[in-house]
C-alpha cells in the first residue's frame, strides 16, 4: 500500500543533501555552518514535530535503517580512496595513545558510576553498566550483543538506549557544531597520519569540501567509477560476513571494506580518481539527515531519569578523562574528537566529524579506533558485567 508520508520522507534524504551542497557552494553562512550541521539540522526540524518518527515494524523504519546501514559503508571507501597511507605510520603512536586513553576513561567512568548510582534504583545496574561499556568502546552492536547475552530485560534495554540517544546525541552537535576548535585549542599539538593527494591544489588550502566540478562532464562520470569500486567493496564486505558468520555483521562488513580500501588507495590510478571524497561526503550527508530525523524527545520517561543522569555522568567523566590523557600524551585535538566520536558513537559517526572538521588526516585513525572498539568492546562488558555482578550481590 502507498504511503505518501513515507514516499515524501524517503525523497527528502536523498533531495536535501543535494540542496545544502548547492547552498555550501553558493553560501558564505553555509560554509561557515557546514555541511554536517546543517544535515543534522534539516533532519532533527521535522523530528522534533514527529514527522519522520515510524513505529517499529513498518516499512518507514525499515528504510531509515537500510539507509544508514548502506550509506557509510558506501562512503568510507570514497572517503579512503585519496589517502596516502604510507604516511600513516607515522600516526601509530598518537593513535594507540588516543585508543588507549579512550578506553581507560570509558572504564573509570562507568566503574565510577556504578558506585555512586548503585543505589539510585537503577534495576540491574550492573548488567546496564556492562551494556554501557560495550555500546561506549563500540556502538549499539556491541550494546545488543551485551543485552543478549546478560539476559537484560528487553524494557530496560529499550530505557537504556532512549536515554543513551538523547545524551550523546547534544555532544555530536556540539562537535560537529564548532566543538572542535575548542579541542584544538586545548590540544594544539599537530597531526601526523595519512595525507590526501589530489589533482587540486588548492584543497587543502581551501577546506577538503570542494564540490564545484562533481556534476560535470568526465569528472563526474570518473567519480562514478570510484563509486562503483566502492559499491563492490561493500558486496564482497557483505559476502564476507554471510560467509563467516551467517548473517550481515556490521564489523566483518566495515573492518573488510576499510581494508580493501586502504589496498586500493596504493593504485595511483585509484588514488587520483577526482571528487571521490566530496562524492562520499553526500553519502555522509544522507546518514546524517536520517539519523538527525530519528531524535525523540518523547522518549523521555520521568520515572527513569536515574538512568539518563548515569549515562549523562558517565559522558562527561569520561570525555574529560580522555581530554586529560590526550593532553598527557600530546595527541591532537582532531585526533582527540575523531577518537571520542569512534569510541562513544562508533565508526560510521568518524566520517561527519572528519567532514565537519575539514580535515582528512585523522579519518583512518578514527576508523582504526572505532573497528578495534568494536572488536573488544562486548569482551570488556561481559568481564565487567561479572565484576560489577559479584560486588552487587
């Protein structure tokens, strides 16, 4: 049956990123907002008025899911694709640092937590704090995984989430929002990872957003061969994790096209593909309108607010933490957001905030950062969940 809401929600994903690159281009208030604010913006407009909220089960959640679950992994590959990788090395150092840090605070942080709202009447408070730490060093798979595997009820699950959402929903603003100067000006100390070629000189000098010869002529039709490689990266991404693990696992997926796209960046041929970058960025864009459109504020429940202040304690604790260990260890700011974003939001956030920041060097460390999140997290939650189960009673 058709469904006109959905057809006009659906249209305007793909309609309004397209309409805030032409504002970029044109606008001097655009550049100055950028183009992941203002995503974030045109979605969270009608969310707020519930126009883009669908109840679990129909066909308007499940295109906002396939949406975000095809955008990034189509992106990253466009994004890696001008990376010169041989550079990277020279950024191990700062990126284990910032991982490390990373991981040291989200654990002093829900470790901390757990005492002081143990008895705050949070149900199961030790089993959430081992959910926080897997959804904190690696996203909602790693959340879901926890939950299976603990036996969580599915009611505080769903608690969780909708207070873990609106939490950390205000700090991805804020970062991508401007946020970042703040954290170059209390890390002021230089990058060293992967560096972009490219045909344009003046990129660099001039932000890494450069869309005005992507819809024109051969640079256009070049860029769709990018595209199209890393459409098939996605495929053999997929293949892989059918394969291995029977069904389409988001790590398998991304951790396989992170690498086939780091190999393929060594191909000059691949490497000076034109526009491949911007091309993903307008990827980047439609996730971040579909996520921005699913903000709910009437997810807010009085009666679990204990909840919501944990979760908002142990976003700040450990955001300063890792400030503080960055600083320790002179990592970058930039380093510092993409490393924050990657552990506390997961992998597929690293490329809007590299966006938003103007600034390639630091995308692959983020992504390194978030894919080992991923791989240790729900390790990390289960050895907390005993931990913390055995001094709960």
């Amino acid at each position: 049956m058709f469904d006109m809401q959905v057809a006009l929600v659906t249209a305007g994903y793909i309609i309004f990123p397209f309409i805030i690159i032409m504002l970029f281009s044109r606008y001097k208030w655009a550049k100055a907002a950028g183009t992941v604010i203002l995503a974030y913006a045109v979605g969270i407009i009608p969310a707020l008025f519930g126009l883009t909220h669908f109840e679990e089960g129909t066909v308007g959640l499940s295109i906002q899911k396939n949406i975000m679950n095809i955008a990034v992994p189509i992106a990253i590959p466009l994004m890696l694709f001008n990376c010169n990788f041989k550079l990277w090395t020279k950024s191990l150092p700062k990126t284990a640092a910032a991982l490390g840090g990373g991981l040291a605070a989200v654990l002093i942080a829900i470790v901390s937590g757990f005492f002081l709202f143990r008895n705050s009447g949070i149900n199961d408070i030790a089993n959430v704090s081992a959910m926080m730490t897997g959804i904190y060093t690696g996203g909602t798979m790693n959340f879901n995984a926890l939950g299976a595997a603990l036996h969580v009820d599915s009611t505080t699950i769903a608690t969780v989430l909708a207070f873990e959402m609106i939490v950390t929903f205000p700090l991805i603003m804020f970062i991508v929002g401007g946020g970042y100067r703040l954290f170059r000006k209390l890390l002021p100390f230089k990058d060293e990872a992967s560096v972009v070629e490219t045909d344009d000189s003046g990129s660099l000098e001039h932000g890494v957003e450069q869309y005005g010869d992507l819809l024109r002529g051969r640079v256009f039709l070049r860029s769709l061969v990018g595209l199209a490689i890393s459409i098939g990266f996605l495929a053999i991404g997929a293949g892989l994790s059918l394969l291995i693990t029977g069904k389409l696992n988001e790590l398998v997926i991304i951790l396989t096209i992170t690498t086939l796209s780091i190999i393929a960046s060594f191909s000059p041929k691949i490497r000076n593909i034109p526009k491949t970058f911007e091309l993903g960025m307008f990827f980047i864009l439609v996730f971040s309108v579909v996520v921005a459109s699913q903000f709910d504020l009437n997810s807010l429940d009085s009666g679990s607010l204990n909840i919501g202040l944990f979760l908002l304690y142990i976003i700040v604790v450990a955001t300063l933490l890792h400030l503080l260990f960055c600083r320790l260890f002179k990592v970058s700011g930039d380093l510092y957001s993409v490393a924050l974003v990657a552990l506390l939001c997961s992998p597929p956030f690293v490329p809007p905030v590299v966006g938003a920041m103007g600034n390639k060097k630091v995308l692959i460390s983020g992504i390194v950062i978030g894919l080992i999140g991923y791989a240790i997290g729900t390790y990390l939650g289960v050895a907390l969940a005993v931990g913390l189960g055995a001094i709960a009673g």
